[in-house]
C-alpha cells in the first residue's frame, strides 16, 4: 500500500472537512499510517512534525505511553454506556477533577462529545434558565472575528464569514460586539456596553474566545478586557460563556485562559485537549444556581433535555484521566515556560522582514502575519507545501502562519520547526 493508491481511494469516497475537494487535482492528500510523539508519518515512510497538534488536539503527543495504557484498561471492562439513568467511575472522576480545577461558583458539568455541542449546550442552557424564570430572552453576543463551532447555533455566534455566510437566512438572529483584538480596548468595551444597553433585557448571554480567537488568525487580547466584560455582564445581568475549546490546557500559559483574567465565566466550555487527541469528548462546567435553576419534578416541563448519544464516553473519560494526570504529575504548565520563551526569542527575527506584518503570541500559541499578498495568491498554501517538503507540517489560515505545537515537543524540534519557517518566509520576501 503507498500514497497514491491510498489518495485515490479515499478521493474516490470522501468528502473532507474545511477543503475544497478540488484542490486535490493538483495538491495530494497525504495518507497517514503512523503517528509517534511529535511525528505523523506516511505509507512512504516520510515523516511530518506536527506543529499544530493535529487541529489543536493533541497535547502530549501522538501515542502517548500512558494514556494508550489508560485506554486500554478501560477497554477491557466498559467501552461505553448510556449515560442518561446510568454513570461511571471515569465520568465521576473527571467532572470531580474538572470542577477543582476551576475556579468557584463553577460546581457541576455537563457532557458532550465535541466543541460545537459544548457551546449549544451552554447557548441553550443559559436560554432556558431565563425561560424558567418567566423570563425571554432570544439574544445572544459575540465579538466580531469570532469562532464557535459549525452546528448551527455556534455557527449563528461565529463572526467568520467565511463559514457563516451561507447559512445567514437559516441561522439564530444574533449581535456582534468589537473585538478587543482588531480595535482598541476602551472602544471594544464601549462597543459591548452599547449592545448590552440597546438590547438590555433580550440577551441571554456574551460567549468569548478568552485571550486568542483561534480561527480568527489567531488574533488576541489582553486579560484586562475580560475582567472588565465580567463586571459589564454582571452590571447588565446576562451570563458570560467561556469558550476554551481551543485555549484550554494550557495553550496560552496557563491551565485555563480565564485564570490570567481572574474572573469566572457563568458557563465554561471545554473540548479539543481534554483528551489529549485521543476521543471526542466535551465538557460544559456552570454554578449550582444554573443547575438549580432545571431542578424540578418532571411535570412542570423545566428539565434540559439536551442529549447525544456518546455523552460521557467511558474511554473518553478515560483519556482525559490520563491528560490530567500527565498535567499534576509532570508539571507541564510550569515546565511548558521554557517553551514559551524559546518560541518567543526565535520569532523575533520574522519582525524584521518586509512581508511580515506582525509576529503574535500567548503561551504556546504564536501566529506570523505575513503582509503584501492577495487572496488568490494563497501565500499560506505556498508555506505549507514549501515546510511539507522539509518534514514539517504546518497549516496556515490565509496569510497567517501560526505555531500550536504538542507539549512533547523538545527545543530542537521547536527550533527545527521555527527555523524551516523563517527560511520559507524570508526567501519570499526576497522575491
């Protein structure tokens, strides 16, 4: 078996996520058959530094001894149960650990199986808990250049047009505020405080991507203006949802993003890493008041009655046991800061060039804006097949390099990873 019989194949019946299948008329999809640490490798035996953890999943690389061993312990007594009427000892631990882990009110989680549901579920839920109080509210919020998800009511919250467009006649009605990370502070907190007063009393609640908007290019912002918005939805009573599917676990630092903001969220969002990239699974974490709020007998019709069939996978759970673990045991967060410093030290030099226009970073995450392209020049797929050809994998978005490297990556491969990059952009620059 090699790579083209393989390609073709899989041309010949799958339609593959976030592409345009034409492209592969002329650029090859590459079959994986292994995966080892920081490496992903062909059928041909070519192997590929994977700088963006697999779509920011994974943390402590591919294969990973201990939680493969995790796994498959649980295997051998339950794969998976129902898990409405029924639990399990994983699920149990985990949420127990989750709610540690974060800080009070938030008391009790909710399960789900990717990104998208975790903010449904907190979409739907913070809707309903005004519901239950005599109270409609139909209005969401979410700041400009946002990502949430592809399932509809995440994708009514997004403000990617790219994704959203489309779908615009079909979606949830919903308000964009600026974003901190495209105009200044100050004017992005007037903006939300102008949307929270015009709309005062219909909106449910404000959902952020706290410190990095992911799909957004990996644009930021500072903790300040998290701390400022808690006071503002506070001030105008709506709930605050924490989308950390991306830059929870330690991506940008620390644990969770909100810890450098020093506020909690009303609801917590949580996916990608949470198991390390091993299974799908989500969690949504809120306050005792949330919960009470559903609390009733059957008949008075207040019970959330989200559901999907693969909630509190017991393997997932699992996994994401073993990632926790690694965490408390290895010290990862306290050990990833000679990372984030080296990262930062060797990014200084793409500043310099003329076809860059801003290097960016928080934590583990680092993004090279690259400048003076246009769309259909598509500089980002020339990178990514200019670094595939040097073992290194990277996957822009549009002109924007960006770095989210596993947590197993050495010095060396930060710095293989980061020079190949340089060489790429700085001999394009030259042109």
């Amino acid at each position: 078996m090699n790579n083209t019989t393989l390609m073709q194949e899989d041309l010949r019946y799958i339609f593959h996520p976030c592409s345009q299948m034409k492209d592969h008329e002329n650029l090859p999809l590459i079959p994986i058959k292994r995966a080892k640490g920081s490496y992903i490798e062909d059928y041909e035996g070519n192997r590929y530094l994977d700088c963006i953890s697999s779509w920011w999943v994974n943390l402590f690389g591919h294969s990973n001894a201990y939680i493969n061993s995790a796994i498959q312990e649980q295997l051998e007594t339950l794969e998976h149960v129902i898990f409405a009427g029924f639990t399990h000892k994983p699920a149990i631990d985990l949420a127990r650990r989750l709610v540690a882990l974060t800080p009070e009110p938030l008391a009790k989680v909710f399960f789900a199986d990717n990104g998208s549901s975790a903010i449904e579920i907190a979409l739907k839920m913070s809707f309903q808990y005004f519901k239950n109080h005599g109270e409609s509210r139909p209005l969401f919020v979410s700041l400009q250049n946002s990502y949430h998800g592809e399932t509809m009511g995440a994708l009514a919250v997004s403000d990617t047009g790219l994704y959203k467009d489309i779908y615009t006649d079909i979606l949830i009605k919903t308000v964009q505020a600026a974003s901190p990370a495209l105009v200044g502070e100050a004017e992005a907190l007037e903006s939300m405080r102008g949307v929270l007063k015009r709309y005062e009393g219909r909106i449910a609640s404000v959902v952020i991507e706290p410190l990095v908007q992911c799909a957004g290019s990996m644009q930021m912002y500072d903790a300040s203006y998290i701390r400022r918005l808690r006071a503002l939805c506070d001030a105008f009573g709506v709930f605050l949802i924490a989308d950390e599917v991306a830059v929870g676990f330690g991506r940008t630092g620390s644990m969770f993003a909100i810890e450098q903001a020093g506020i909690t969220p009303d609801f917590l969002c949580l996916s990608k890493g949470i198991t390390g990239g091993y299974m799908p699974l989500s969690t949504v974490l809120f306050s005792n008041d949330i919960y009470n709020a559903f609390y009733c007998d059957y008949h008075e019709g207040k019970s959330f009655l989200d559901s999907h069939s693969y909630t509190g996978n017991t393997l997932a759970c699992a996994a994401a046991n073993a990632v926790l673990d690694i965490f408390e045991n290895d010290n990862i967060i306290e050990l990833n800061q000679s990372k984030i410093t080296l990262m930062a030290q060797k990014t200084k030099r793409f500043q310099s060039l003329k076809n860059v226009k801003e290097v960016r970073q928080r934590g583990m995450i680092c993004a090279v804006e690259l400048q003076g392209y246009t769309a259909q020049q598509r500089i980002g797929l020339h990178v990514f097949q200019e670094a595939l050809k040097q073992g290194v994998y990277v996957r822009p978005l549009g002109p924007v390099i960006y770095f989210m490297p596993p947590y197993c990556f050495t010095h060396e491969e930060l710095e293989i990873m980061i020079d190949v990059t340089y060489t790429i952009v700085h001999a394009l620059s030259k042109r």
